[in-house]
C-alpha cells in the first residue's frame, strides 16, 4: 500500500496553496520526485504520496539549511535542497508574476525571520497552514489573504507604521518557495489564475497543471494583487474566487 499524507488546505487561500507546491518541491528535491494531487470535496485536501514523518524532516531541514545570498538579492538553499530562487527577478516577465514587494526591499530578511519562527513539531503537519506569529507581521510577503488589512478598514496602513499582525509563518515561507516553479497565470488588472490538478502527477507536469497548461482534470480560482500601503508599493493576495471554465 502506498503511504499517503492529506493535507486541510483552503483552496480559495492562495498562500496555502503556493506553499502546498512549495513542501512539494522540497520534498521531491529531498526524496525523489513525487505524486500530488489536490481532492475537492466537502473538505479539500492536499495528497501527497510520502509519509508524514518525512514532511516533518524536511521542514527541520529547511529551517537549518544553509540560505545564500546571491547577486541581484536572489537567494540559494544549501544541502539537501540545491534550490535557487529567483522568480522575482525575471525582467521579462515584469506584471506577469505576483510579486508583492517594492524594488528597495529585499528579501532575505523576512525569508530568514519565516525559518527563525518555523517550529519543530512532528505531529503538528496537519495544523502547518495555521501556525502563526505576532513576532514578524511587519515583515510579511502578505501570500496569505488572512493577514491583509486596508488602511480603510482601520484608519492607517498597517505596513507603513511598521505594526506587527498575524503572520502564518509557514503558508509565507512556503509560497515563497512554491513559486520558483508553480507560476499562477496572469489575467487582466492584476489578477491571476491557478488551477487545482486532481489526478496524481509529478512536480515538473503539475507546476504546468498549475498555469493552466496541461489540460488535466481540475478547479481553476482567480486571485488578485490588492494594495497595502497609501502609496500602491507593497501588494497582498486576495482570497481567490472559482474562475469560469473550471475543468
């Protein structure tokens, strides 16, 4: 019998789903690449076709690899990843990935605070995507739509004064990592589309399930790049919506 790992994940939360395709990259760059599909039902989970202590391992290890800094603030995981990222980066593809940082700011900073708040517990997999920190919300990439705040709703922008909230510390260390190679697809005013591909596949042919590029049975969502600060720097993810023409 095959040994399995199901995953919760909310599949209109963006983050979590870019950082399910990034502990899928990990873990095949650990193990081998691996099967994966997403199961939509009452309750949507994430399959993954290894064991649950290996999940675990893999995070320990991510939180102890060694991290370079490359040129152009492009970054480097050490032993036993050997994983460049650099999907910010790509000139050519400026408005076509979900970038949500300002030119000025780098960051290694806010992915070395993620790895400091990262915990070490071999049965909390299943609780990953709730595992939060007050400690680093200044600090956020804003992947997952749970810690956005409008400085409508509350009178002030919360990142410009530097105020700390909420931060799922492993969705934003994830989805960082998931999108070196799982690409949302660009739509039109700042939106983007991913599709959750529902038959096992290996990394390389899910990432282009993912786009929207292989034609597989699955759930398409729209998201999109909302505005965190008075000035239209700094961006989030929306909570995502069932795009038209799902699968």
């Amino acid at each position: 019998m095959r040994k399995v790992t199901e995953l919760p994940v909310d599949p209109y939360n963006p983050g979590q789903v870019l950082a399910c395709c990034g502990l899928l990259e990990l873990v095949s760059r650990r193990h081998g690449p691996i099967l994966s599909h997403f199961h939509w039902d009452r309750c949507s989970t994430f399959v993954l076709e290894v064991q649950e202590k290996d999940l675990a391992h893999v995070l320990k290890e991510l939180k102890r690899c060694s991290v370079e800094a490359l040129a152009e603030d492009a970054l480097f995981l050490g032993e036993p990843f050997h994983l460049r990222l650099d999907w910010w980066l790509e000139k050519k593809a400026a408005n076509r990935v979900p970038k949500t940082w300002a030119g000025g700011q780098k960051p290694l900073p806010f992915f070395q605070a993620y790895r400091r708040a990262l915990r070490e517990d071999e049965t909390g997999v299943a609780r990953l995507w709730d595992e939060s920190s007050a400690g680093v919300g200044a600090k956020s990439f804003c992947f997952d739509p749970r810690e956005f705040t409008h400085s409508l709703d509350t009178g002030f922008s919360a990142y410009d004064l530097k105020v700390d909230t909420e931060t799922f510390v492993a969705v934003e260390l994830l989805a960082f990592v998931g999108l070196q190679r799982f690409r949302p697809a660009p739509e039109k005013r700042g939106s983007f589309s991913y599709v959750l591909w529902q038959r096992p596949l290996r990394p390389v042919v899910a990432a282009f399930a993912f786009a929207g590029l292989f034609p597989v049975k699955g759930t398409a969502f729209l998201f999109r790049l909302r505005s965190r600060d008075q000035e239209d720097r700094y961006k989030a993810f929306s909570y995502a919506t069932l795009k038209g023409g799902s699968q």
